[in-house]
C-alpha cells in the first residue's frame, strides 16, 4: 500500500508514539485521522497540520465513542485505509505490594485500554477497510498494533500492563488470519524503552540507568523511529502477522 494518499487513523495519536505517527505519514503524503482523550492536544495538531488531520476526541473502550470517530473520518476523507492502535497506559502495582493487594480495578483498566480498546479499533476500522478498492494485490487495508517488550520479559509492578500487550501480540496472528480474506494485513510492533512523554518525566540519572541496559543503540528509541517502521509495514505487503520487537536488542531485567 503506497502511504501517500491513505487515510490513516491513528489512535493515541495526540501524543509520543502515537504523535510522531501521524506527523510521519502526513510527510508522506498521508490523510489522518487523529483518535485520542486529550482535546486540547489533539486539536493543537490537527491545527498545526491542517486539512490532512482531523482530531476525534475518543475512548478507545467505548463502542459508540469509536463508532462516532470513524464515522467522522469517513465523512471528512471518505474512507480508512490503515488502522494504528497506539492508545494505551502503563501504571505499575505489585501483586502483593507493601500498601496491600493489587486493585482489581486498576488491572481491569489498564486490559480494557490496552487490549479491548486495540480490539475495539480494530473491528470497527477493518468493517470499513473491506470496503475499499483493492490494490494489485487485492490488498484492502494495514492494521498496526503497539505491544511492548513487557509482553515477553515483563518486570516486577507490570502484570497488568505485561498481560494487555501479551493479548495484544497473542490476536495478532488470528486476526491477521481472519482477515487476510478481506486483503486487510495485521502486524504488531513490540517497542523497548522509547523516549516518549512518560520518559521525559524521570530524573536525568533514571533514563542513564535505563539506557545502560540496551544493548544497542544505548539510549532510548526515538519515537521517530516507531513511526518509521509504521510507514515500512504499511509500504511492504509481505508484513503480515508478526509481532516485531523495535527494542535495541533489549531483554528486560526482573527489575
């Protein structure tokens, strides 16, 4: 699928990986359709971008939210043709921690936004990508979802967020099954540790202490670099239900 002239809905995409997504395909020539909680930041880049983007304020958990944002998207650029799931959060709680037992309602938010709002994108996104024309490979549309390395080697305080992104990297291949009939490609990226809003808020000596334990490169992903990947998983038609680790080589210690 070539990049310039799809119509690309990006969820999260008001911020850090999400963000560097939308402001790379729209370099290339790309419509977007920007899906996000924050209002005042979505709409600052739907501004700054200008007709290309259109900003949705949405949760991703909810149905009609969703519903609402892909009608929009539709309406504005008359069709979708890639589907980016970059929405999500990470808290860390222990199990057992010293305050008492993990809150079954943190556990339960952090898999409803991770995991049923990656699902609910998908579903919602792909009933109109099989709509589209096909390309001379009968291909209809791209998905790209956003797992973690915490899928496969999670530390202490992430089971919640470890358990979302382990489903998301788990649907990847039968979702990709189900719609290969359709010409609609499914394809995850696992991130490592990337410079992104939630990183810039630690101490100076907590990101050294990070970046020491990748490999190579030794400093954080740029979220530039994601966004790269995105654009080559869309443009090369034989990615098609893998999971691909973008983590400097990294295997995250217990702790």
């Amino acid at each position: 699928m070539n990049t310039k002239g799809c119509v690309a809905m990006i969820t999260g995409g008001a911020s850090g990986l999400g963000e560097a997504t939308v402001r790379y395909l729209v370099e290339r020539g790309a419509k977007v359709s920007i899906l996000d909680i924050d209002a005042n930041r979505g709409e600052k880049i739907a501004r700054e971008l200008g007709k290309v983007v259109v900003f949705c304020r949405t949760d991703v958990t909810d149905e009609g939210s969703v519903q609402t944002a892909i009608d929009a998207t539709m309406k504005t650029f008359g069709a979708i043709h890639v589907n980016v799931n970059c929405a999500g959060i990470g808290p860390a709680e222990k199990v057992l921690g010293k305050k008492g037992v993990m809150s079954i309602e943190k556990f339960s938010k952090v898999v409803q936004l991770n995991l049923i709002g990656t699902i609910n994108a998908i579903r919602l996104s792909a009933e109109k990508m099989a709509l589209n024309t096909p390309n001379e490979d009968n291909e209809k549309g791209v998905v790209v979802n956003t797992a973690s390395t915490a899928a496969f080697d999670g530390q202490i305080g992430q089971a919640a967020y470890s358990a979302s992104k382990a489903g998301v990297v788990g649907m990847t291949l039968p979702i990709a099954r189900e719609l290969a009939e359709h010409g609609i490609r499914v394809v995850t990226i696992a991130p490592g540790l990337f410079r992104t809003p939630l990183a810039e808020t630690l101490h100076p000596k907590a990101i050294e202490a990070l970046e020491s334990q990748i490999p190579f490169p030794k400093r954080l992903g740029k979220p530039s670099e994601f966004a790269m990947l995105v654009g080559h998983i869309i443009e090369n038609p034989m990615f098609n239900g893998a999971t691909l680790r973008l983590d400097g080589a990294l295997r995250m210690t217990a702790r």
